[in-house]
C-alpha cells in the first residue's frame, strides 16, 4: 500500500510475515500451505519448510542471508535462532530457548540480535555471531522484544509488563483486599477455614507461595 494512501496491493497468499530485500527488489515471505509453513525467496521459491513454523524472517544488511526463529512445534514458540543462505544452506545458531519473540540483524551484519527466554524468566535481548556464539545484551525486570535497529545501533523494543490480580474476601470482612504478588500469581488451593491460600507465582523466578487472608502487610 502507498504510504501517501490508497488501495493495497494483493502479493502473495496465505503469507504470514515478510521482509524486503536490502535493494527493496523482491520479498522473502513465511506461508502456511497444506499444514506446513514455507520460507520463499523470490516468492515462489522455496528455500526452507517445515512442519513446524517460522518467524521474524529478516534480510542480513548484504542481502546474502535471511536469518529467523524456526520453531519445530506448529504454533509453539519456543524456538532457535536460524540463518540460511539464499541456495537454501540452514544452520542453527542457537539452543532452543523456551520461549522466542522477537529477531533483528546488528549493522554491521556480524550479528543477530533477538529476545528470547532461555529458562522461566521474562525474555532478554541477546546477539549471536554468524558463528554462534552468544552475549546478552539487555536484561530487564519486564519482557522485552526486539523490532528492529537502527544503523547507528539504536534500537526499537517492547517492553511490556504482564500480571494477574490475587483478590480475597477473608472470613469476616466485608469487601475484598488485593493479595497479589509481583507480576503472576496462580492461586491452587484454599484451607478449609477459608483464612489461607497457596498459590504458584510465575516470573523470574518460580516458587509456590503460603498466604494468609487475614495478613495486614
């Protein structure tokens, strides 16, 4: 569609993502046909499918590469850090982290940078070499995803902060109080005389949790 407005232009169907060419000349796309899900550079050309699927495909800075997460469980996202040339060589620079949201190339093209969970924790940005070796970059008390960056080395993120609310009517009271702790709390079970919970607390760390009703802390 033209920035300035106007009807879109049909390309390619059943695509999921995309990225432009470094010369803006053509497209390499991820699609979803017959329950497998496709890389093609030029569209039409198949460089890599899977039975799992495939995300954040982007161009290296030279045009010679597409770097992506490939995730071998349909819709599951944990996921590795993958390159592939444009005859359809793939390798893996990365383990498998739990959970992959986010992938962009460094400038000078030496490195990918992508946001990932390796264990229960909030996603942080690391890099990794064309060679596979790993650094962290950014860590945060909050999630964080990687878009894209900037040839002068800024970069553009989510930086998002998710939880639930813990409320508690206790024997005796007459409205509820907020119980909540830190970011996700799951409650699990209540005691029989209503005045204690337990409850899973999910973020950077994960213990279950003994609480009372009645505290006034």
């Amino acid at each position: 569609m033209p920035l300035s407005g106007g009807a879109p232009r049909d390309m390619v169907e059943n695509a999921l993502e995309a990225d432009w060419s470094p010369d803006g000349s053509n497209l390499a796309v991820t699609r979803y046909v017959n329950g497998r899900t496709l890389l093609e550079y030029p569209i039409g050309k198949v460089l890599y499918e899977t039975a799992g699927y495939i995300s954040y495909p982007r161009f290296s800075p030279d045009g010679k590469k597409i770097a992506f997460v490939d995730h071998e469980i349909q819709w599951d996202n944990r996921g590795h850090v993958a390159l592939i040339d444009l005859a359809g060589k793939k390798t893996f620079l990365t383990d498998e982290s739990v959970g992959q949201e986010g992938l962009a190339w460094s400038p000078a093209g030496d490195e990918v940078w992508f946001t990932a969970a390796r264990t229960n924790e909030a996603q942080v940005l690391y890099g990794v070499t064309l060679s596979g070796k790993s650094r962290e970059i950014l860590r945060v008390p909050a999630e964080v995803w990687i878009h894209d960056v900037a040839r002068d080395g800024r970069v553009l993120l989510t930086r998002a902060f998710f939880g639930t609310d813990v409320t508690g009517l206790a024997p005796g009271d007459t409205r509820e109080r907020d119980l909540s702790f830190l970011d996700f709390g799951i409650v699990e079970d209540l005691s029989s005389d209503g005045r204690t919970f337990i409850f899973d607390h999910l973020g950077h760390s994960r213990r279950a949790q003994l609480y009372s009703l009645s505290r006034q802390d």
